[in-house]
C-alpha cells in the first residue's frame, strides 16, 4: 500500500457558542490516495466543509491528526515561507469564484501572481505556462486579458481552478465548487477537473451535497451527518448498495430524469 497523499484521523471541530459548546466535527477519519478523487457528501451542517477548511489551514482543529503524504500537517500559526511551500501541495478552489478572485486583476495577471510566488521564471515562460493553464481549463490567451467581471460564472471558476492548479499542488480542495452553476455548465466544470486530474495527477477532495454531480468524478465516498462520517467506501458500493439510512434518503432526494416539481393547487379566496 502506497502512503495516501492526505490522512485524517479523529478529527474533531468545537465552536463556543451562547448556551455551551457546538461540535461541527465530530471523531472523522479518512484518507485520499495520491491522483484519487475522494468526495465527502452531505447536507448543509453535516461538517463537510470544516473539516476541508481545516485540511486547508483555515480552521484550527479542536483534536484529531491530519498528514500529507505521511507528514504531520500542523494547522497552527505558520511562517511566511511554511505557507508557501504548503500551497504547493495543498489547494483550495472555493463555492463562489466571484469573491475568491480579486475584481481588479485581469485574469493573466492572477495567474502571473501565483507564478511570481512560487517559481523562479522568466517573464517568457510565465508567459508559456499562463498559457498551458488556460488551455488545461478551456479557455483561451484572449481570456487572460479580461476581468472576473467579463466572465460567466462557469468561467469564472475555470480561472479559479487554473489559479489553483499554478502551483502545481497535489492536493486540490473543491468545497462546493460547481454547487452555484446551472447543471450544464457543471458538467463542463467536471469535465475540466477530470481533465486536470488526467494530465497532473492531482488528487481532489470534493465537497458537495450533490451526490448526482459525486456520481461522476468520485472513487471514493465519505458520507457525513450531524458532523459524524456515517458511512465509506468505493463510490460504486456507497452509491449502488448504500447501508445506512441516511445515505438511503440522500439518494431518494436526487432528482431523476422526467421529474418534475409537484406544484401546489392556487387557493380560492
């Protein structure tokens, strides 16, 4: 058995609030094997997303163990330059790509700044990867010229992932990543990370709700309620023959094809 690129054990998130203590996360264990695609599904508050953003190093854990690629990855205060060198490992592509990306900044030039930062080129092959990158995404050298504002939504994310995949990570987070975008344009946004994983290798964590949308990238599957994992496994197993409950439901709640919304008789009055 290989080293899985990221391993979390008995992890646990505890936020004070008024009346006592609420535990977001409570005692999750899971792995990502290198170049796998690993989902965690589950409704709004099922703790999913703190247990990405922890991964991450935008939450503190309250307990529990992550490492990366066999390493302890403390998610405490780091330096400057220990920020930098996990970047290059670890990325994070968030919900809504309108307020991950700077409104000012042209799109080359976001790129060009994630380049600056963690590698010494010359302006010329900056150049060539913004290029590669935009290419990866499907996108074109025009679009590097323009600003969020001038972009689609789904464009608008491509930019987001190619930004992320600049460093080369291992890792890529994806919290929600297509939960804002019509359903074709999901598909395309899919089609991208599949492409991205193919041609880098990159291993995705995939946060979502949506297990039609897990269905298609996943090879793993962690399913979370009320901030426990309640079930794991292959996403075949989990998605084909689920055995808890609670994944039983969530998958009764996707939509099929031909269905439609049961609309309501209007009152007389």
């Amino acid at each position: 058995m290989t080293t899985p690129i990221l391993e979390v054990r008995g992890l646990r998130k505890v936020y004070p609030v008024r009346h006592g203590d609420l535990v977001a996360v409570d005692d999750v264990s899971f792995a990502v094997q290198a170049g796998s695609c690993l989902a965690v599904v589950g409704e709004s508050g099922s703790g999913k997303s703190t247990c990405a953003r922890i991964i991450a190093g935008l939450e503190r854990a309250s307990a529990g163990e992550v490492e990366v690629d066999g390493a302890p990855w403390n998610t405490g205060r780091l330096s400057t330059s220990e920020r930098r060198r996990r970047a290059r490992v670890v990325q994070m592509v968030f919900q809504d790509p309108y307020l991950s990306l700077d409104p000012r900044q042209r799109v080359g030039s976001c790129l060009a700044e994630s380049l600056r930062l963690h590698f010494d080129l010359t302006a010329g092959q900056r150049a060539d990867r913004i290029g590669e990158l935009l290419d990866l995404v499907g996108l074109t050298e025009d679009h590097a010229r323009v600003r969020p504002k001038q972009l689609s939504g789904g464009q608008r994310q491509r930019v987001a992932i190619a930004r992320a995949l600049a460093t080369r990570p291992r890792l890529l987070i994806l919290d929600e990543a297509v939960a804002a975008l019509d359903v074709s344009i999901q598909a395309q946004i899919l089609n991208v990370l599949m492409d991205a994983r193919e041609h880098t290798g990159v291993a995705l964590l995939f946060i979502s709700h949506d297990l039609g949308v897990v269905r298609q990238l996943a090879d793993d599957v962690v399913v979370m309620h009320h901030g426990k994992v309640v079930e794991q496994g292959r996403a075949a197993t989990v998605l084909g023959t689920p055995a808890d409950p609670y994944t039983r439901r969530l998958l009764e709640s996707v939509p099929r094809p031909g269905w439609r919304p049961t609309l309501k008789e209007p009152s007389c009055r």
